[in-house]
C-alpha cells in the first residue's frame, strides 16, 4: 500500500500557501496521528478521499476504505476520485463484506459506478450488501439509484446489468435502504461481518436523506459524522459519552456569515459534537478549500469546546486501532 499524504502542522503543502503555523491554536495538533500505511494486523480506517464537491488541490471526493488484518472489507462512500485512490490503496471488491453510502451526492457516489466496474473482473461470486438511505423528493432511496444506474433495460450503464441479477459473470448487489427522516429515525444495526459491527445513525443534511456510521471492532471504535448540520441533534443524543477512538467529522464549511449551515456543521459545532462523543482523537476530513484557509480559525473554534488532539486527513491516510 502507498504511503498516505500528512498534513499534521501546516496545510500550506496542501494549498500552495506561502506559508502556516498552528502554533496559536488551542489544541495540540498532534504529529503522530497517522500510521504510514495500514497495519498488516488489526483494525484502521483508510481516507481515500478526504475532499469536498469542488476539484480543488489533491483531494478526491468522500471515501474510506476500512482494513481487517490486512484485508479491505468495507468501502464508505465513493466521492468522485476515489476510483483511482481505491486502487492506489490496493482496494478489491472480491474482498469486501459491504459498500455503505452516507448519501446519494455526487461527492460521495460519484465513482461507485467505476469502482463496482473494475470489480467485474475480480471474479467474485458471492453477493455483495450495499447500504444506503432511503428517498425524498429529487433523491432517489439506494435500491432505485443503483437500478436507475445499471439496470439491464435502460440504466445508465445497462451493460454492468449483471450486478443487480448476478449474471454475465457479476456478483449480484444486495441494496439495502435505511430509513433517514431528516435524522430522527432509529438507529439500525448492520450485520454485514462477524470481525466487526456498524450502526448506521440517521443524520439531519437539509432535504438530503443522509447517514452517519459508527465501527466497532472489539473494544475500539470509529465514528463518521457524513454531512450533517447542527440539527442532528437525535445523532450527537445517541453517541454522548460514546468515547470513540477516532471521530472523524466532516469539515466542509467555515466559521464566516453565509456558510451552508442549514447543511453542514459550523468548526464551532464540530467542537461540539466532539465535546459530547469525548473521542481520543478527532480528525477533520471532506475539506474544502474554503474552510482549510482558515484552519486556524477552525482550531480555535473547536478548542472553544473540545480539548482533545486534532488532525486534518489527507488522501490515502491511514489511522489503526
């Protein structure tokens, strides 16, 4: 596997900024956060894409890729770029248990049509689970958005058509739809593997339907917000005091008027959300341009709440239990 990007004191490599310090934030950002490649043993979770909905620096769009004694087993999201990270990680579809989508943008589905292809030659046979949230107005539920994307009798990419049959030497994909309703749903479990658990936790994202998802692999645990706003209030309620060993919040928006808010948390609402789970660490990934400019501000922000060591992803990171 290829060695991951850091970024731990400084975004300016990232950027193409003349130059940084987070000397003045409140938190420690700590420079040992992330492993160099993915362990051959135990649990990690590995970014393959730690950016936003615009093509900006080196980020692909949303995507994790979680690890089990060396193997890939469950793919989260799979935002435009990813396709090409999957493989530079050495990602197989023939190895997974499940693919999980937070929603249906593109920034976070846009490559799954890529990724599901190369897997076609893989030769896997069995079924393969893919879990999703439901519908709403201009938003189809999992189910139809893969039918509307490969089925054999007008789909997008009609030829694929074998993924939702299993034929024409294709793994047939099991979709699943979890039920959102704008983040005051229930919580559902996901039995997907037997060296691993998944709760998929209904999140408010406007009139998006969206999940977020908590890993647990034995006594360690991880945390992925997806987009949510500060009225997913029914998630923070449930994961209090949860102590996971890694949130990792999306830190899509700055602190300035104007600010998708309605969509997505605030720094100051990440501090929050971080203040109430108590994860030992928090990183902050799908960034974007303009909250990464102001990274010191989101620092501070954060610290206002949450006194913990923080990170921000870069692509191909990788974080162990």
């Amino acid at each position: 596997m290829r060695n991951g990007l850091r970024l731990t004191t400084c975004v300016a490599a990232a950027l193409s900024l003349p130059g940084c310090s987070l000397a003045n934030a409140p938190n420690e950002v700590a420079t040992d956060l992330h492993a160099t490649d993915c362990p051959a043993e135990g649990a990690a979770l590995q970014i393959l894409g730690s950016g936003g909905p615009i093509a900006e620096a080196a980020r692909a769009g949303t995507s994790y890729l979680l690890w089990i004694d060396g193997e890939p087993r469950l793919l989260i999201d799979a935002g435009a770029g990813s396709f090409l990270r999957f493989a530079e990680a050495g990602g197989k579809l023939a190895s997974l248990d499940a693919i999980l989508l937070t929603h249906l943008h593109v920034d976070h589905v846009g490559d799954l049509a890529g990724i599901l292809n190369t897997g076609g030659f893989e030769g896997r046979t069995e079924p393969l689970t893919i879990i999703g949230p439901d519908a709403a107005p201009r938003f189809p539920g999992t189910s139809e958005f893969l039918t509307r994307l490969l089925a054999k009798d007008g789909g997008a990419f009609a030829y694929n058509g074998g993924y939702l049959d299993g034929t024409e030497n294709k793994p047939r994909l099991v979709p699943r739809d979890v039920e959102t309703d704008h983040g005051n749903a229930a919580p559902a479990g996901l039995d997907v593997s037997n060296h691993y658990s998944i709760t998929a936790l209904p999140v408010h994202h406007g009139p998006v339907p969206a999940l977020g998802y908590m890993i647990e692999v034995g006594d360690a645990s991880f945390v992925i917000t997806g987009d949510q706003s500060a009225s997913s209030e029914a998630f923070q309620a449930r994961l209090e005091g949860s102590k996971p060993t890694i949130l990792f919040a999306h830190h899509v928006i700055n602190g300035e008027p104007g600010q998708p808010r309605g969509l997505h948390r605030a720094p100051e609402q990440i501090g929050e959300l971080a203040a109430a789970l108590e994860p030992e660490q928090l990183v902050l990934t799908h960034n974007m341009e303009r909250s990464l400019i102001r990274i010191e501000d989101s620092f501070r922000s954060i610290g206002g709440s949450f006194a913990g060591p923080v990170s921000v992803a870069m692509d191909l990171d990788c974080y162990a239990l």
